[in-house]
C-alpha cells in the first residue's frame, strides 16, 4: 500500500441533448441560424476528485443515472473530460461493455483474437493464453461456431474471460459480474479475487451492496453526478443504506 495509481482531480463531464432531431446537416444549419436550435446541457459529473492507492477496491454506488458508467469510461480513457484531470499509473483492463469489440460473423474462436486486439494484446500472448480462455468460458465445441448463434450469455462469458486475462495494474469493472448464470457468477468473481491477491487496483460499479461489501476496501456514492461520500465501506455501506431507505 502507500503507492498512488489513480487520481481524478476535479473530474466534470457535460453532455449535449440537442431537444431537436435533425435529419440532415443543412437543415441543421438552417435551424441553428433561425435559433430554433435547443441546447440541452447536462453535467454527468460534477466536480469528481479522489485517489486510489495500489491494492484498493473502490465500489461505486448510486441509484440509476448517477453518473456510475460515465466516471468509469470518462477513467478508462472513453470519454475525455470536459474539465480535471486523470493521472494513471501502469495498465488498466476496463471490463465496461463485455464484448463490445466482437464480430457477430466470426466464430468464437476468431474474436478470441480480434477482441485480444482490440483490448491491445500481442497476438502470440492471446496464443498462449487461447487454451484457458476456451476452458474458463465453458463454450466447449461452440468456440467454433460463429457469435450471431450465441446468447447474450454466452457472448458475456467469452469477453469476461479474454479480458481477464491480463494482469493490469487498475481493473475496472461495470456490473460485469451479474452476467451468465449462477455457477458462471460464481466462477468469475473467483477469477476477480484471485485478480485482487496480486494487488490490483478495482473499480467496481454493482447494483448489489452485498456484492460491493464482499469485495471492495473503499466505497463511494454518487447521486446524480455529484460525490455524495468517499472512503471506508463499512462507513459509506451505512450512508447508501440509509439513502436508500428513503427513497
């Protein structure tokens, strides 16, 4: 402990919800000089500044539109921030929307590869890794039918199990653990866990606090956009409850 790997400082992040639809981009122009133009502007994050050190578990709370996914893309790198800064140290693995650089037309085995790609790995490391991949996925002889035949479930399990693969130094997870039934639930919170052993740092977004509670050192609450509270679980576990009473 003691090492510093995550800093948000003073994180905002705005969105524009134009009201209007435009169908093409002259009448765009023409709307936007008749001023008809309705600029909805909406602060996903407000003001966001905290730290995590080498080995913790942050668990983030809050109800639906929160802010929860944005804060973890905006610390991924997917969105950029429209004010502060993130200072990162070492490799993150960011598990937001398992399988979102998938191919419905190639096979499983196919996007072991294309996905491995995708989240930067070297093509002989996913070889090694290919075998393990197969097994922890539980796809058996499907590994070689193409993805458009899969369930949803299926899919979730072959992208948790290429992008668990590595071993970053910030792990960053967006209610991946609820996908795939029980038994898969089971296996890929092991899997995580084993991840924390090695000191990895992890974000966490769960709708469970019994899950977050289990898992994570830190917790934080957010609450449309803005950091309702920060630091030990037990402390903020008892805070969310509470919010959550009073809804």
């Amino acid at each position: 402990m003691g090492k510093e790997v995550l800093k948000v400082d003073n994180v905002s992040m705005k969105f524009n919800l134009s009201s209007e639809k435009v169908d093409s981009v002259k009448e765009y122009f023409i709307k936007l000089l008749k001023r008809e133009m309705e600029y909805d502007e909406f602060w996903a994050l407000q003001n966001i500044s905290f730290s995590l050190e080498k080995g913790d578990r942050l668990g983030i709370l809050g109800l639906n539109g929160a802010g929860k996914s944005t804060l973890l893309k905006v610390i991924a790198g997917v969105f950029k921030p429209t004010t502060g800064t993130i200072t990162r140290k070492g490799k993150i693995a960011p598990l937001l929307e398992l399988g979102a650089g998938f191919d419905m037309q190639y096979t499983g085995a196919e996007n072991i590869y294309l996905y491995g790609a995708v989240l930067g790995y070297r093509k002989d490391f996913i070889r090694s890794k290919y075998d393990e991949i197969v097994a922890f996925s539980d796809l058996g002889k499907f590994i070689n039918v193409p993805l458009k035949n899969y369930s949803s479930g299926m899919r979730s399990r072959l992208g948790f199990a290429i992008a668990t693969i590595m071993e970053p130094e910030i792990l960053i997870l967006d209610e991946v653990l609820s996908v795939g039934d029980a038994k898969f639930r089971k296996k890929s919170e092991k899997k995580i866990k084993d991840m924390f052993d090695k000191e990895v740092t992890v974000l966490f977004v769960s709708h469970s606090l019994e899950q977050v509670k289990r898992l994570c050192n830190k917790a934080m609450i957010l609450d449309h956009g803005q950091m309702k509270a920060f630091g030990d679980i037990d402390e903020v576990a008892e805070i969310y409850q509470k919010m959550i009473e009073e809804q």
